[in-house]
C-alpha cells in the first residue's frame, strides 16, 4: 500500500509539473519575449519622438505618453494598449520635435508573435516623405490571420530617410532619431449579426478617364466575423453583375464607360444581406485625359522652348516652369 501510495504523489506532482509548464507556456506566448532593441544615438536635440497617438481601435493612445528624448534613444510602454480585431485597421498618429524639423517614419508589427520583428512585419515605409514635425497619419491594417493575444508595434523616426532600415533592430547610432514600442492586442472579432447597412457607395472620383484605377468603398463598415462582399456593376442602374474576385470591403476599379456600382454585404450567421446604395462614376471627356509627361532633368539642363508659332498662334512662354509642362489649350 505504501509503494501504491507514493506512486500516486509521484504522479501527481508530475501531472502538477506539466500542468504548469502549459501555464506558463502559454503565458509566455501571450508577451513575455525578449525583444531585440537598436542602438540609437545617444544625445539628440535633432529630432524624436514627441507624440504617438491612435484612434480608431477597440482601445487606443488617446493621451500621448513619450514627451520628450528619454537619454537612450529607445523606451518600451507596456501601457497603455492599443487592441483591435483582426482584419480591421486603426490610425496610427505621429509627431516629432525637435531643432532639425526632420522626420521619416518606418514602423513594425509583431503579428505572428515570434518575438521577431521581420522585414515583411513593416508596415510603414515613409523614406521617401518627411513630414517634419507634423503630425502624421498612418494606417494600421491587423491581417485576418494575426496570432491573437498581445504583441508589440514598433516606431522608428529617423532623421533620414534612406537607407531603409534592414531590420527594426539595426544600429541607428549614426542618425539623429527615436525608437518606441507599444503594446498591441489583437483580438477575434464577434461573428457579425442582424442585416448589415453598407450604406451609399463611396468613389474616389466623380468621373474617370479609360482605364483609369479608382476605388470604390463603403459609408459603413460592418463589424464582426463571417461577413462577406460582392461588388457588382450595371451599365444602366437597374441591372447589376457580379464582378470576378471583387469580394473584399473596397475595391480597385476601372472603366471605359459609364458605369453604376454597389456592393452587396453578407452576414453568414442569418444569412442576411445588405446592399449598398449605388454610385455612377462618368466618364471624363477625351481632351481631359491626356497624360502629363515627367521629366529627369527638368530646367536643369538648360533646354525649353520659350515660343511657339503655329497656324496663326504665335505664343511666347519665357522661362521654363518648375514642372516642365504648360497646357495653353
């Protein structure tokens, strides 16, 4: 009885040890990972971060936290979080100081929480732009497939906007800048219920030029998981098509003749469905869409025409404008 009796403790303490392991397993996946930190330069007037707030999530940075250079060039706030559902987006918004008025932004997100930041991870590449001390908007989108649970979103602002950075961890020691983390909690949205309201159909232009890409989108988004899109289109809007592979909540158009658009919403849980009111999108007139022509060189070089003489016009331009191109029609 007593050897029965210490076979059962021995097996209750292992069972107690994997039980535990699991725990802390998966705690340890939730966002316990020892992330990498860059080398930034260690006194900086220049330019650093002075704002990150969000909107537009679950939960955001409504009150910046990051005033100021912190010394080290690098600060990691915990608190507060930022969370949002999987395959909804959220703004993201940046503001620099300091004496240089320089600032180029590029930023990470942890989304398989790997405790890496991969180079397909950036999600913000603003090299070629500086927006000085201004501050900026950016868009977050949280792919459908993010690991839910906690994970970090990393943002560099740098002095400079080339070289891109290789990694979210390089050595930025020789540029002024500023790296801060945050936390990020990506959620499992709900499954979507009752009958969605997409409202109107919303156009990036009013008229287009042949074969021309727009976007079309939405007035309302519809929350939840399980919901689904088809855009459609009609030459006289009364009757309507479905349009191949256009299922997603915008969609990238373009046309060689006037054209309606709507878009029809699914909610898998009814099912029910919610159509979208429809937009036409004209056509401009041929003489409005001509291309515009680039340049390398510009005036650099030298070379512009300063007159044209031609079938009783005769029209003296002088100097070359900045953009290299006039329309005298």
């Amino acid at each position: 009885m007593k050897k029965f009796t210490n076979i059962k403790t021995t097996f209750r303490s292992i069972w107690a040890m994997i039980t535990m392991t699991v725990i802390l397993s998966g705690f340890t996946h939730s966002n316990a990972f020892a992330y990498c930190n860059p080398t930034m330069y260690s006194s900086n007037p220049c330019n650093y971060l002075n704002s990150v707030t969000t909107s537009g999530g679950l939960t955001n940075i409504t009150v910046p936290v990051d005033a100021g250079y912190n010394g080290t060039g690098y600060t990691y706030f915990s608190s507060p979080v930022i969370s949002q559902n999987q395959g909804a987006s959220f703004t993201l918004t940046c503001q620099a100081a300091g004496t240089c008025g320089i600032s180029y932004y590029f930023v990470w997100v942890d989304w398989d929480q790997s405790g890496v930041f991969d180079p397909a991870e950036m999600v913000v590449n603003n090299g070629a732009t500086n927006t000085a001390n201004n501050a900026t908007n950016f868009t977050i989108n949280v792919p459908a497939g993010a690991v839910v649970g906690n994970t970090r979103i990393r943002i560099l602002c740098r002095g400079t906007g080339a070289p891109i950075p290789a990694t979210a961890c390089d050595n930025e020691s020789g540029y002024y800048g500023e790296t801060e983390d945050y936390s990020l909690s990506v959620m499992s949205p709900s499954p979507c219920t009752g009958t969605p309201a997409p409202g109107n159909t919303l156009s990036s232009i009013v008229s287009a030029c042949p074969n021309i890409t727009f976007v079309l989108s939405l007035q309302n988004p519809t929350i939840g998981s399980g919901v689904t899109y088809q855009w459609q289109s009609s030459a006289n809007g009364v009757t309507y098509t479905n349009i191949g592979g256009a299922t997603t909540p915008s969609y990238s158009a373009s046309q060689t003749s006037a054209t309606y658009y709507q878009c029809v919403v699914t909610c898998s849980a009814g099912p029910s469905s919610g159509t979208s009111a429809p937009v036409q999108v004209t056509m401009n007139p041929f003489t409005s869409c001509y291309c515009i022509p680039t340049t390398t060189n510009g005036c650099l070089a030298g070379d512009h025409v300063t007159n044209v003489t031609f079938a009783g016009i005769n029209n003296t331009t002088g100097t070359c404008l900045v953009n290299s191109y006039s329309d005298y029609t």
